[in-house]
C-alpha cells in the first residue's frame, strides 16, 4: 500500500524522521548521563512508545490514566504521571493499575497526597511521588519551599506513598532557582530527591545546564511541529508527522480549501495553521470544521482539484488527537497502521 | 448513577435542555414551512440524530462520509453531504453508500461532478446533487451565476447525477443577493432548484426571510455554545453541553487548575475558555493539553481542591469531537451513556 492509496485527511508518519528524532534526544541525555522520558501524550501509540524505550529511554510519561492503560496493557511498566490525580474513582483506578506496573506520581498539596495514600492503603496498592515544584509558567506545582520540605516529609510518612523526588515543568534558566532552592532545602531536611524530573520541547538540548536534574520528559521532539520551527527549537526537516489533505475546491484563482479543517488540524496556534510542503507559499489562513481556507496567490503553480498535500500542523500533540489511526510511511510505502490506542480517553 | 459518581473530565449533555432546543427551532421551521435539516457534526450521536427527526427534521446533514457510514448503520436514510468529495477511494465508498440510502452531495465544479458521475455510474449508483453557491465568507461554492447554469446544465446531463438544486452555507441578509440570482437563472433557464438548502446558526431564527429557502441545515442548536452567547444568539440557559471537570490544583488564592485543557476543550475560540457554570466569576485564562488556568480572584468563595463544575464550552461541535463518551443527564441523574460515534472519522 502507498502513500497515493489512502484516502484523506490522513496522520502520516514519516518513521525515518521519527527514529532520527528518537534517536538524536537520546544520544543528547546519554552523552549528559540523564534518563529520558518520552512523554507519549504526543503520539499516544504503544508502537512507538517501545521504540523510544528499545532506543534507551528510563521510562515513560503519561498524563491521564487512561493513557496508562493502554500502556500497561502494551507491556510498558514504568511510567511516570506529571499530574495531581484527585477524586474517588480516579483513586481507586490508580489503585488498580499501581499493582500493574512501577507507577509515578505527582503531587503538589497536602490533601492530594493525603487523599491518593487512604485510596490506596485501603486497596492495598502504593505508588512513588514526586512533589511538583512551581515554574515560571504559573499552572500548578508548589510555590514555597518551606512547603516543599513539609509535604516531602508527609509524602515519606504516608504509608501508600514512596518518596521520590521533585518535578518540574518547564526546567529552563528562568526556572531552575526554585528547583535549586527546593532541592537544597530537601537535602538539609535529610531527605535528598532520589529523582530530579524536568522537561520541555524548547529546552531539551539544553537540560544539562539544569542543576541536580536526573531525568528528562519531553514529548513532542518524537514528531516536532510548527510552533517548534517558527520558535527557533525544532527543524523543518524533521518534522514526521503531517496531514495528508487533499484540494476539494479552488474557488477562485487565490483560493483553495483543503479537506483539513479544525477537527483534523485544530486552530491551535492560530493563522497560519500549518505549513503545507508542497506548496511553501501557500497560507493557510482560516479553518472551519472540515475546511482548510488557503491563499495560494503567493505561488508559482497553484493546487488544483484533487491534489493531495501534506500538512506539517502547528502543535502536533492536540492535532494527532484528533486522529483514531496514524500511517506509518517510510518514503511512498505504507509500513505500519497503528491505532492511535490512548487517544480520547480524557479521564 | 449520578453526576457524583462521573470521573472527570466527562461530557454531559443535560437532555431536557437538549430537547428543548430541538423542539425550539423544529417549531421555527415547522411555523414558516421550512425543512429542517440538522447536521450532525455537533453531537455525532446516532441516538440524538432519531430525536431530530422524530421532532420532525426532514433528514440530517453528515460532513464527512464516515459520518454518513455511521448514521445509515443506524437506520438514518435521507442524508446530505455539504461537501466536495474528491478522489477515488472517497468516491468509490460514497458509490457503495449510495445503494444504502437517499443521498444527497455537493459540487461547486464541473471536475468535481464529473470524476463523481464518471465512479458512480461504474459502480451502478447514483446521488442527489446541489450546486454550492459562494457565500460572503468566501469558502468553496460557486462565484458566478452563469457558470452555476452551466454547472446544473452539467449535472442535468450526467448519468449519475440527480439535479436537486442549490445550496449556500451561510444564508444570512448579506449572502442572498447571489443566492437569489442564482435561483431565478436556474429557474429561467428551464431549471428551477427544487432544494434551496441554508443555515447557520446565528441566523437560524431568521432564515424565513431568505428567498426561495426550503431547508435549513444547523448543527450547533441542540447544545447551544459560549460562541453563540458571547455573540448574542444562543442563551446561557439553553446551554445543553457542558464538560464536567475537577478541579486538581490550586496553588495560589487566584488560582486553580481544572482536569480540562486542549484536549478536553480545545482553545477554538480564545481566552475565556468557556464558561463555569458554578463560579461566573471565575476566568480560564489558558489551557494546556490537560490544564485549564483558572483565575478565580474575582470569586467571592473560591472552588477548592477535589470540588467539580461545570464548563460551557466555547464552540461545542469541537469539544464533543474530543470524546469518546457522552453522558446524558435528566437532573443529576445519568440516563443515557452514548458513544459518540461518528467521532474521529476523518474521511
């Protein structure tokens, strides 16, 4: 089967520049004696989840538990969960999967931490924690490190939980003073984070320069993107994954739709959504739900009517979200058909 | 089962609201002798499709052909696609669909209509075909009035093609000039359109005073959105899809994170990220995949760790793309568990 036989839009793998990408962050963590771990929110493929492990990775991380599931259930059992897992029935899922595999969380408040250990003490399970340490970025993490000595000190007290260390995202220069902070004061307290976790696309050639770090999780160097290539950190040339579209009208001589709109590109990132290979000059300037709004007044030759393009989107990880089965390609030839197995399972 | 007993994120659809929204503009159309076309893009529920025609919709509008696969499984015959569908693969799978019920297409060119005619008529099918006309949002459709003749001359012609009419996506006071030209050339030239197809949802309460209309196709009525409220035609309080989110974090006294970001909502639409329902003072400011930012400085209590709301979302067809399940409520009681099952089926 080749690229021609498949009908559009399809998620098109290009799997010589995905083991290039594979390849090139891991030699960077070996080099610099840190573990990686893939964060597989970006491909949601357990295929490609082994391959990043049989190429060196420590692990791998997940953000939602049904993400884990399908992990687990493909053979993957150290996985890392960068995110605060609350309520009930959350709880006592986790409970299930942690006598699954060798499960990580994070945690970054007292009632998390409390609430995760009776759910699963109840249930008899237990999982290693980190504490997540506030960034730059404001989302969630510990703003204090006089609370970080105190919520460590709980976390090694709880009897479900294993003290593991800290997390941060993203671990960049602007960050590392409260993740420096953090840990020293952890060390003073007697207890040293095993585990020093940091992370984030645009810094990942830079991770060595983060103080006491021991592993990295970076999920979109995997397929790299558009927000990447127009923010200076990733290259045109390696990007893997595109949409493959094809031309359904051309209204006028400046105007074409591709069969691409929001719900296989999303707007993310907005105007211009993606880069289009074959026609550089062409602007993708507007998405509805099922059209692609495309200026092609810039170009030399113009698409016509059933052309098929491929479409580099703007932020991968929400695009192949979209998608329930990705194309692995190497050059014309089709050589895999993955389900994309996590995609979808928000909870 | 209750709401409570939900993990979260979740969509629910609260179905009494639903139903009267479905009711609302059936009454409309019914009042002014308009067909009501529902598309289906909004909700891809099967089950909800029935409701719209046992309300009395004279058929549903499918965007892409998985879609159409799935409603005619369900037993929905009178179907159309408001869409260019171009290639081989695509036409030779709508050539099998069309032997399984009473389809209706697009075309806005004559290469479009014959490469159909041309597969069809190999395969021993054939389909109704509407002639898009360009609106003023200048997507597909045709631009000029004398190539809309010689395009239903076209299809008049064409073996396996049925002349049923024209069609304009949106049909408001500033789009008719062109919709109302194109009628009385078809009509002079001895082709009067049988089917004048409009629509979109901010107009849908006044699609009676569009010239020559027989239908009227929106999607976004059954659940209403933040999109439609912030522009003034849709109501809070007829608000039918809401996503149910927990919030995990709240580092700071201004801030909390909800278990719903990009991949739970999308950011369509921008900053505010939909709308929560228990707290209208709260703003989420950014979403990251799994994050919603919440500022909740302006709340006179502040939502705490572990409680759950509510969120409206901005543009409610994308939103429901992102979910495998949904859950229908009457109160806070879940009576009905619907796979959305139209979703992800990009081709």
């Amino acid at each position: 089967m080749r690229v021609n036989d498949l009908d559009t839009p399809a998620l098109v793998i290009d799997l010589d520049r995905t083991e290039a990408n594979i390849q090139r962050l891991q030699a960077y963590c070996d080099q610099h004696g840190l573990g990686l771990r893939p964060h597989i929110k970006t491909h949601k493929i357990p295929a490609l989840a082994h391959q990043q492990l049989r190429a060196g990775a420590v692990g791998i991380a997940c953000q939602k538990l049904g993400e884990v599931e399908v992990m687990l259930n493909a053979g993957i059992a150290d996985i890392l969960i960068p995110y605060n897992l609350v309520g009930q029935a959350k709880l006592e899922r986790l409970a299930r999967l942690a006598r699954q595999g060798r499960l990580t969380v994070s945690v970054d408040h007292e009632v998390v931490a409390r609430d995760m250990s009776r759910v699963l003490a109840a249930e008899g399970a237990r999982v290693g924690a980190l504490i997540e340490i506030a960034s730059t970025i404001e989302r969630a993490g510990v703003v204090d490190v006089a609370e970080v000595v105190r919520l460590a000190q709980l976390i090694d007290d709880l009897p479900a939980l294993d003290w593991r260390g800290i997390l941060m995202y993203p671990t960049n220069a602007d960050n590392i003073s409260l993740l420096d902070r953090a840990y020293r004061a952890l060390r003073d307290a007697g207890l040293p984070p095993p585990v020093v976790s940091g992370g984030g696309s645009p810094f990942m050639l830079r991770q060595a320069e983060v103080p006491w770090l021991t592993e990295v999780r970076v999920g979109t160097y995997i397929f790299e993107d558009m927000t990447g290539v127009k923010g200076g950190y990733f290259s045109l040339d390696h990007c893997a994954a595109t949409l493959l579209c094809t031309v359904v009208s051309a209204p006028t001589a400046e105007r074409v739709i591709l069969d691409g709109g929001s719900k296989t590109l999303t707007t993310e990132g907005g105007a211009p959504h993606g880069h289009i290979v074959e026609y550089p000059d062409a602007i993708i300037y507007k998405l509805n739900e099922e059209h692609a709004y495309t200026d092609v007044s810039r170009c030399p030759v113009k698409p016509t009517i059933g052309e098929r393009v491929h479409v580099i989107p703007n932020h991968v990880c929400v695009a192949v979200n979209l998608h329930n089965v990705a194309y692995g390609v190497r050059g014309d030839e089709i050589v895999a058909v993955w389900p994309v197995a996590a995609r979808g399972l928000v909870q």
